[in-house]
C-alpha cells in the first residue's frame, strides 16, 4: 500500500500531466482554429495508458474546467471581434479604379453607379483646372449607415464638428468618410473633390479647396450647372446689403472657422470665374499650377484685382443678373 509521500508524489504527477493537457489543448486551439470546435467538444476524452481508474474523477473535472475555460475564451473573442467590427473602419469590401479606392460595408462594384460617376467627376475636374497627374491615390470609406459612420468618427476624431461627411488629408493617406443614404452621392462628390485636388496640388487655400468642392457637389443639370441652395440665398444677401470680399475670405484658415456665407461666396467666386469672368478659366488653370509648384499658396485676390478690375461689383451684378433667374433646378435625391 502507497505511503502518505508515495501518494503526494502520485497526485502531483497527475496534475501536472493534467495542466499539459490543458497547456496543450489551448495551443491547438490556437494554432488550428478550423479545428476549434471539435476539438472543444472533446478535449481529454482519450484516457493515457497506465493511469488508475481511481484518478479518472479528477480528470473529468480538470477536463470540464477545460471546455468551460475555452467556451468563455471563443466567446470573449467573439465579442471583441464583433465589437471591433461595429466601430472600426468598412474593410468587408474594397475596390480599386486607377488613383481610387473605396472600402466599403456594402458590395461595391467597379463597373457600377458610384465608381462611374466618381471616375468621370475626376476627368472633369482635371480637366477644367488643368491639374497635373496625381501623386496619391484617393481613399473612400464608405460606412453602411450614419450610426455605423458616427460611432467611428467620434471615436476616431473627437475633435472634428459633426457633418455628413469628411476628407482628411495626412501625409500618409487622403481619405474620404461617409455612409450610405440619401445624400450619399452628394457628400462623395464634394469630398472627393477635395481629394482630387489634394491628390495634385501641393497646397490648396481653404476658401478655393471648398469653393470648387461645392461647386462639383451637384450634378450638370443646365449649363450654368446653379447650385439649388446657394444661388437664390446670394442673391437675397446681395438684396440686404451684402458684398463679397475675397481677401477676407482668403483670411480664413480652417475648417472650423468657416460659416455657411463663407461657402456660398466661395462657390460664387469659383462659378464666376468659370463662366463669366474673362479668362476666368485660365486665371484658375494658371493659379493651380503655383499652387503645385509651392507648399505655401500665393494670394489669388492681387491676381483677380489686377486682370479683373472691380471684380468684386461683377460678382454681385451675376448673381443677381444670372444665378438668380428663377431657373435654378432642384437636386434629385441630394438633399
């Protein structure tokens, strides 16, 4: 019959040999997931050869302590991983059209609506202001809804105001943000126009980056291509005393600091000079190119008061005189 220190040495052994099995059950789980439900289902079930049938009880609780640790341990995972899913960036889908990507929630296609649409606003913005080949490519995360969209960006950049959509640029990656509804195609439009631009210049000057975005953002309706929201209100501002100012707005230097006004003087500056001012076109062509040849924009007011005398009483004379001539049509399914 064992003695006292026969039996400690005994039981010591058995547990030891049952911690390897549980060490070794957790390796295998690790390092061949596809197996990890099987293998859950019968951890231990082999008994070793020689071990005494009066041990076997304290096997089959080391062994349901097994199934109940990796149980706990699949679905912990499982919630860190549905968790990182509901708040991280959209990576479920991705396509690619030479300088654009979009990272989508929702299937994308390459040949679809959305990359149509986007590839020939590109040609069309190149081709206007003559910008040079791009440099980087453009990114677009599109989020399957607002909640998915806000959950992200609030998390990801407390700092930034709430909007529908955003382009940040960094010197690793210019990004677009936004989500799938009913002013999906607007927000792209504009975003990416900033992306397209950035993707070229070296620099862009705030008031000209929004500018040429809000007037991309609508699709060519008419040949003036008017912006529904902007043209009637420019025109009732000018009827109440108001007077644009470029050199003011040329003052402003971020995002945050520009008012609804700002945008739609912006934009009547950008229109203007696209398709009333002369030369307008190749005043804004020219311009561009500085500003791919410098990282530190010039003033554009000198160059517009020096070839367009009173430039700023023109402005006001087209919008009321053109913008406002009660033609302006309405987005479908924008705003």
């Amino acid at each position: 019959m064992p003695t006292d220190s026969a039996k400690k040495i005994q039981f010591t052994t058995c547990l030891n040999k049952a911690h390897g099995k549980s060490r070794k059950a957790e390796l295998v789980r690790r390092n061949e997931p596809e197996q990890k439900q099987r293998y859950c289902g019968h951890p231990g079930t082999t008994p070793q050869r020689g071990r005494r049938r009066d041990r076997r009880p304290y096997s089959l609780i080391t062994d349901l302590l097994i199934i109940m640790f990796l149980v706990s341990t699949i679905c912990m995972t499982g919630c860190f991983l549905s968790r990182n899913h509901n708040s991280g960036l959209p990576t479920r889908y991705r396509a690619n059209s030479e300088q654009l990507e979009i990272r989508s929630d929702a299937k994308i296609e390459k040949e679809g609506e959305i990359f149509e649409e986007l590839v020939s606003l590109r040609d069309e913005i190149v081709e206007l202001l003559e910008l040079p080949p791009a440099n980087r490519p453009v990114r677009i995360y599109l989020f399957q809804d607002e909640e998915r969209y806000v959950q992200y960006m609030t998390t990801s950049h407390p700092e930034l105001p709430q909007r529908r959509a955003f382009f940040i640029g960094t010197p690793t990656e210019l990004s677009v943000y936004a989500y799938m509804g009913p002013s999906m195609m607007e927000d792209l439009r504009h975003e990416y126009t900033h992306g397209v631009l950035h993707a070229s210049l070296r620099t862009v000057p705030l008031w000209l980056d929004e500018g040429i975005a809000e007037y991309f953002e609508i699709r060519r309706y008419d040949s003036l291509r008017r912006h529904p929201e902007h043209a009637p209100k420019l025109a009732i501002a000018v009827a109440n005393g108001w007077e644009p100012n470029l050199r003011r707005l040329e003052q402003i230097e971020r995002v945050s600091q520009m008012q609804r006004p700002d945008y739609q003087e912006a934009w009547a500056w950008v229109h203007y000079l696209v398709h009333e001012c002369p030369d307008g076109r190749s005043l804004l062509a020219d311009y561009c190119q500085s500003l791919a040849a410098s990282n530190r924009a010039p003033g554009f007011s000198p160059l517009i008061e020096q070839q367009v005398p009173n430039a700023e009483q023109r402005l006001m004379g087209y919008v009321t005189s053109t913008l406002d001539s009660g033609r302006t049509v309405q987005v479908s399914g924008n705003r």
